[in-house]
C-alpha cells in the first residue's frame, strides 16, 4: 500500500510539473510574439504556485488518481490578449500550440532516454511516468472542444462557429473533452508511447 500510495504521488507531482511548464510555454510565446499580458500577470515563470487551479490541478487529478485509477489534470490558463500578437494571422494558434508542443518535447526527450539506455526498475518507472504523461496531456489539449488549446486551432478555420463559442462559455465543454480522453486517448497515447521509446506502457 505504501508503494502504491508513493506512486501516486510522484504521478501527480509529474501532471503538476508539465501542466505547469504547458503553460509557461504559451506565456513565453505569448511575450515572443509581442504581448505582455501574462508576463504582467506573473505567469511567465516556472513557479508551480502562479500556475496552480484548485480544481483542476488539485482536486480532479488526485480524485482520479485515488479513485479511479487514471488521471485529467490541467493548471490554470494563461491569459492573453489576441490583439497584442504580432502575427495577427497565426498568432492565437502559436500560442495555443505551444504548450502542447511543450509537452510532446518533454515525453520525446525522456522517451528517447529510455529507447537509447538499458534503464530498468524503478529509475525507469519514474521515467516511464513523466513520458506518459506528457503524452497525455498533450494529446488531451488537443481535443478541439474550448477550452482546451484544441479549439483555438478549430476556432482559426470557423471562427462563427455558434457551438464552439457555446462550449468557450460553458461548462459543458470542458465534460465533452473529458468524456473524449476517457473514450479515445488511452490507445493514441499507448501507440505514441510505442513510437518514442521502442516499448509498451
């Protein structure tokens, strides 16, 4: 039960540090681009407190963890303003990328840490971890439902679209997107797992 316990909390210690460092990411492409909002905020930084959400870097990652056996977890968004960009073309899709592509990164880095060395037992459960859930978390933001950074891509190719600018203003975004990655992203982000260290989660 210890072990099992300790687990958990070093997985949820993983979800904390890349939601945050997903979020860093669009704060630092944000200011790259031109506009000063998060920086002025105080999130272009690193510190996990800036980018904590009671609920959904706290309490949905640890209930599902403990409770379901499984995780969702995502700090708080980084505010920005779209008409501060540079390229007011692709700009809001540059940032929204950019964290999930921050994730990807980290699990591409990692995973090719454990493709290339012979890493066993516990050192490799740490890092097994930190990839997977990279992974997850990228591909999880990438659920074109809003809030997720998904949706600004979507939003670019139908920016009068009535129902995504509904789901941006309620809640029922946000339980579609979960209902999706409990449904659909388990095997994509196994197969992803596959694809960047040569073996199975």
């Amino acid at each position: 039960m210890p072990d099992v316990f300790l687990s958990k909390i070093f997985l949820y210690v993983i979800i904390v540090f890349s939601a945050v460092f997903h979020e860093y990411l669009h704060a630092w492409t944000a200011y790259y681009l031109g506009d000063p909002t998060a920086k002025n905020s105080g999130r272009l930084t690193l510190n996990p407190i800036k980018h904590l959400d009671p609920i959904w870097t706290v309490l949905v990652p640890l209930f599902g963890l403990f409770f379901f056996n499984s995780f969702v977890g995502m700090a708080k968004p980084v505010p920005y303003n779209p008409y501060n960009l540079r390229d007011q073309k692709y700009g809001s899709i540059k940032v929204g990328i950019s964290g999930p592509l921050a994730n990807f990164a980290i699990a591409a880095i990692f995973g090719l840490v454990i493709r290339f060395f012979q890493i066993q037992g516990t050192p490799y459960l740490f890092l097994k971890l930190i990839v997977y859930v990279n992974i997850f978390l990228g591909l999880f933001n990438l659920i074109p439902v809003p809030p997720l950074d998904g949706s600004k891509i979507l939003m670019f190719f139908f920016p009068r679209s009535r129902f995504l600018r509904f789901l941006e203003y309620s809640f029922l975004g946000i339980f579609l997107a979960l209902a999706i990655a409990f449904m659909f992203l388990p095997p994509f982000a196994d197969f992803s797992y596959f694809i960047i260290t040569g073996r199975k989660f």
